[in-house]
C-alpha cells in the first residue's frame, strides 16, 4: 500500500505514479531511518549512561548534556542527516508535482460551496505578524504565502509525520483532553486545514465550532473539507491573539499544536486572550509539545532538535515556558499540565476562568 491509498482524510489529490512513488520513498525512509538508524543511537546512547551510572558518574541531567553524549554519535547524525534532506526534497518536489494541475487545485479553493452547514468569513486586509512570516518546517512560503500550500500539506503532513497522524491521532488526543460537558461554543485557535476543529466537532456534536487562523488558504480548504462531509464549522481569517468574538462567547477555547509555532509574547497573547473569550467556568485546553522540564532529558533533546533544523524557531521557546504560569498569570485557576496519554510526548494543559 503506498502513501496516497492509507492517507485517509484527503481531497485525494492526483499525483503521476513517479511522483507517488517520491513520496512514499521519502516516507519510508524517514520511518526506516528513524527506526532502525535513530534507534542505534538512542540504544549506544542508552548503553553510554549505564556505563557512567555503573562508573559512579552522573547520567546526562540535561538537554545540552544528552547532547554531548550523542551528537557525536554517528548513528544520530546519519538519522538527522536523513530526516533533514527528506524534509528539503518533500515541499519543493510536491509543489512541483501539483504544478500541472495547479489552476485546478486553485479553482477548487476559491469556488463556493453550495448550501453551507457552516461559514468562512476571510479578511483580506489582515496584518500577519512579523513571527509568521517564516519558511516554517522548511516549507517555502510557510504556512500562508503560497496558495497551493493546502494541497501539498495534505500530503506532506503524512510524509512529514512518516504516517504516525493520518488518522489525525494528536488532535484527537488533544480534543479528548477536553473533560466531557455540554459546551455550547466552542473555539479551535490555529485551526489550520480543520482536523482540529475537526475532530472537536466530532467529539461535541452539539456544540458550535469555530475556528481561527491566519492562513487564508489552509482556511479555504478546511471550509471545503469540513463542507463535503456535512460537518458545521465557522472559521474565520484572524491572529489568535486578538479576534473579535465579544467576551465570554465560548465555553471551551482550545488549540492544537499552535504554541510550539508562536513565539512567548505571542503566546501571553492568546493565553490572556482566550481568557477573555471564555465565560466563567470555560476551559483553556492547550495542546503541544511538552515542557522539557516534564520530559526525560533524551526526549527533551530530541524534540529540542527541531528548534535548529526544522524551522521551528519558537520551538524551544516554548519547550522552556512555563504555560502553567501564563494561565494564572491570565487569570486561570485549576490549571493542570499531563502528557495526553501516559508516556506521550504530547501534553494537554488546561485551566478554568
Ligand atoms: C501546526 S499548525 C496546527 C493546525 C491544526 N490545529 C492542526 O492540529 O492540524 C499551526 C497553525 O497555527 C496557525 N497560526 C500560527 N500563528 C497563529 C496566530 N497568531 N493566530 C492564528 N493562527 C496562527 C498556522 O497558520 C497553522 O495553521
């Protein structure tokens, strides 16, 4: 089975047989070194620290001494090295690939759906902040600068993840974070193509949905998405961290790996925001990457990773933040932080107004 038969939530975009067989190569070998290569450094590094413990030394504590064990490690650069380049080839090849049929893709984007169930409501005169304008994951044009970047994120989310979200796993974690409730509104921040939003509508049928984001392509495909599948979502072109919904307008303000893209003011942002727009008794429901703190100091070094070589430049930012001290400091009580699963790298953190 290749790339484009298991990637189940598609628009099932067309690609030449060359091209799919791209794709499912850099797939497989992103899996492929990851599992065999990286787990030949995770293994030499595991060994390493039962030397130093069986020599009366101290295992690495921290992310930057975990490095120093395994960055010399040829198995970690071989791993790294591999994921880096199968990152640079993915986007331009995809872009690439669509071009022939780009005007097609475009049309699709841009043309009404008939007989909405939900709304899209773009603001053409939106101001991105200077921290978005950024080639994030090494996509040119990042998240909103090239029109056809929904449908080459449609596959390259897949190849990207080496298949381990096509059936959106993380936004369903992060939704099912959520404590069960009646919740009359509800509101995804960083929407992006919809699966967060998604997956909340799914969770909450009764519940309105909403969704923000700044990019206006990944809006236009999660509005025709959502629409062919009969599923309500009102989505709107604006920055999570002033929109314009009045006060107390939600019951549950939530979002799904927006923060590790945002840099800390940005953050205290949508964190006071979100306090705002909740009425009293809502829930701030955050998920992202976890705080290096809460993570052994390996996973914390793996994720760190990302910072310098997947253009994350706010990942670390956020891996160091203490979210749980920005939602008291917005005003939250009850604020809880925990992996959205015992051992995940994925953790949820909530708070109530
Ligand atoms: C990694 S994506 C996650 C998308 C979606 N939540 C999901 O789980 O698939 C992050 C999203 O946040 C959006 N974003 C980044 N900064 C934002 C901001 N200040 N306001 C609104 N959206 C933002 C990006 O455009 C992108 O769609």
């Amino acid at each position: 089975m290749g790339l484009t038969d298991t990637y189940v939530p598609s628009e099932q975009t067309k690609f030449k047989q060359e091209d799919r067989a791209t794709f499912d190569f850099l797939k497989n070998v992103k899996t492929i070194s990851s599992a065999v290569v990286g787990q030949a450094a995770r293994e030499r590094y595991q060994a390493a620290v039962r030397e130093a413990i069986a020599a009366g030394r101290q295992p690495p504590a921290t992310p930057r001494e975990v490095g120093d064990l395994i960055e010399p490690l040829f198995e970690w650069q071989a791993d790294r090295f591999i994921s880096r380049q199968a990152q640079e080839m993915l986007w331009p090849r995809l872009f690439e690939a669509l071009l022939p049929d780009e005007a097609e893709y475009l049309q699709r984007l841009e043309a009404p759906v008939p007989n909405p169930v939900g709304s899209l409501r773009l603001a053409p005169d939106i101001r991105y902040p200077a921290y978005y304008e950024i080639d994030y994951h090494i996509q040119p044009g990042g998240m909103h600068g090239k029109p056809m970047i929904p449908w080459v994120m449609e596959v390259g989310r897949a190849v990207y993840h080496s298949g381990a979200n096509d059936r959106w796993e993380q936004q369903t974690k992060v939704a099912r974070a959520i404590p069960e409730g009646r919740y009359g509104r509800i509101l995804d921040l960083g929407c992006g193509m919809g699966s967060s939003a998604i997956v909340l509508k799914e969770r909450f049928p009764d519940a309105e949905v909403y969704g923000v984001d700044l990019s206006a392509p990944f809006l236009k495909y999660a509005h025709r998405f959502a629409e062919r599948f009969g599923i309500a979502l009102h989505l709107s072109q604006q920055n999570a961290e002033s929109t314009d919904f009045p006060d107390g307008y939600f019951d549950v303000v939530s979002s799904c790996i927006l923060f590790h893209e945002i840099p800390d003011e940005a953050a205290e942002n949508v964190v006071r925001e979100a306090y705002r727009l909740l009425a009293p008794g809502g829930i701030l429901n955050i998920g992202d990457i976890g705080p290096y703190r809460k993570l052994d100091p390996y996973r914390a070094f793996f994720s760190d990773w990302q910072t310098e070589n997947n253009g994350e430049p706010y990942w670390r930012s956020h891996g160091t933040r203490d979210l749980e001290a920005m939602f008291r400091a917005a005003g939250f009580r009850d604020v809880t932080q925990a992996p959205v699963e015992p051992g995940a790298i994925l953790f949820a953190t909530q708070g109530r107004k």
